[in-house]
C-alpha cells in the first residue's frame, strides 16, 4: 500500500502544479481503472524481481 502512497504524493504534486484540487485517497485509489491498477501491478513485480536479483 506505500506504493500507492507514493503514486497519491505524485498525484498530489502534480495537481498543486497545475492549479488543480487533488481528490483524497480513498477516492483516489477507487477510481483507478483496472488498467491502471493491472499496469501497476506488473510494474511491481517487475521491480520487486528486479530487487531480488540485486541481492
């Protein structure tokens, strides 16, 4: 879930750039397409055994 923490913190970021109101959280995270959350997910694993091989 800090993952998607950081994603809200850049979301957050990018919405004060443009003069834009970020949504909260929770509305953040249930808004997310199943694409978006499929893509993420991929993105994690792909990184997490990325880590793997590091060690």
């Amino acid at each position: 879930m800090t993952d998607y923490r950081q994603a809200y913190e850049h979301y957050k970021q990018a919405c004060e750039e443009h003069g834009l109101e970020p949504i909260n959280f929770h509305y953040f995270i249930l808004n997310l397409s199943q694409e978006q959350l499929d893509a993420y997910n991929e993105r994690a694993q792909q990184k997490r055994g990325q880590d793997e091989y590091a060690s």
